[in-house]
C-alpha cells in the first residue's frame, strides 16, 4: 500500500510525524494548555502528550479552559462532558487525557467520521502500519479509509472537492451517552 499526503499533512509538534487527526487521539494544543518549553503549539499525538508525562496536565488546562466557555456538564468517574447549546457539539474530558469534541450526530452514534489529509483507501490498520503510526494510534482496532467526491457549490457551479474520510469507533462509556441525553433533554 502506498500513501500520498493529498494536501499539506498536519505534523505533530513533538515527534514530527504525520497527525491524521482522529477523534480522541489527536488534538490541537494551544499555548494556554502546556506551560513548557520543549512542547510547541500545534497539532500532536495525545500518545505524545502521555509519552512526555504531560497528558494530564495538558487535560487539565483544557479542561479549565472548557469548563468557563461551555458552563453546561456533567461529571461521571473520570470524566466530564460538556455541552454547547450553540453549536449542539459535546466537548468529552477524561482523567486518561482523552479529549474529544464531536457534534451530537457523531456522539450518540458513538462513532465520527475524520477527514484525512491522505490520498489512500483501504483498511485504518493497514494505512498506520504503512506510515508507521501503529505506536501513536494503540487503540484503533478498525475503520476503513474511503474517498469520495462531493459538490461543495451549488448545481448551477460545481466546487468539487475530494475527501478522504474514515469512521472512528468512539468507544464511549454508556454512563456518557446517558449524560449526553440528560443534557440534550434539558436545553
């Protein structure tokens, strides 16, 4: 299996290596989260995060930084989940430093739909192994990297844009999917 990055591919910032950008696994760190100098803004790995002993710290300063702009949650054992009214998305903070930020659709089907900047198909497995990122991505058991092509214009003007998209299990806790209905329910 060969793989061309399609467009410019989204690097981690610590070890330099292609982020794919998969729910729960990947994130963007901003500079609120990690006061240190060896760790740079910009996409990572949490795999990376945990490898340099910050995850939970990184967590925790996103964690803070979400409890003031989306004031509506609920907490479970090691947990907290988040819900914006606005933009009807749910922001998952765990104590393990998993961080998730999904719309209602992808939570309540416990599974999201990434957008790759890679131009492969074939199965999830089978593309780490080929980049090599089976030890950033320990938990990723499936999924299947397909292509399609979409109209992002009208039909009068066509934009047509190429997608390259895999569904992630989100592999939730069903306390979390209760609490994502109990704060659905009461908005």
């Amino acid at each position: 299996m060969s793989v061309h990055h399609a467009r410019f591919p989204r690097v981690c910032s610590l070890c330099d290596r292609v982020v794919l950008g998969l729910p729960g696994h990947d994130w963007l760190v901003e500079p609120y989260a990690v006061a240190r100098d060896d760790v740079l803004p910009g996409f990572c790995h949490v795999s990376c995060l945990s490898d340099l002993g910050i995850a939970a710290d990184w967590a925790d300063a996103v964690s803070d930084h979400y409890r003031t702009r989306w004031p509506v949650w609920i907490a479970g054992d090691g947990w907290r989940l988040h819900y914006g009214q606005p933009r009807k998305a749910f922001h998952l903070w765990g104590t393990n430093a998993r961080m998730l930020d999904v719309g209602a659709p992808a939570l309540f089907a416990n599974t999201a739909v990434a957008l790759l900047d890679i131009d492969v198909e074939g199965p999830l497995t089978g593309v780490l192994e080929t980049l090599r990122l089976t030890d950033r991505y320990p938990l990723i058991r499936g999924g299947e990297v397909t292509r399609r092509r979409v109209n992002a214009g009208t039909a009068r003007r066509p934009e047509w844009l190429d997608l390259t998209e895999c569904p992630v299990p989100l592999l939730l806790d069903p306390a979390i999917l209760e609490a994502a209905r109990s704060l659905t329910a009461a908005r």
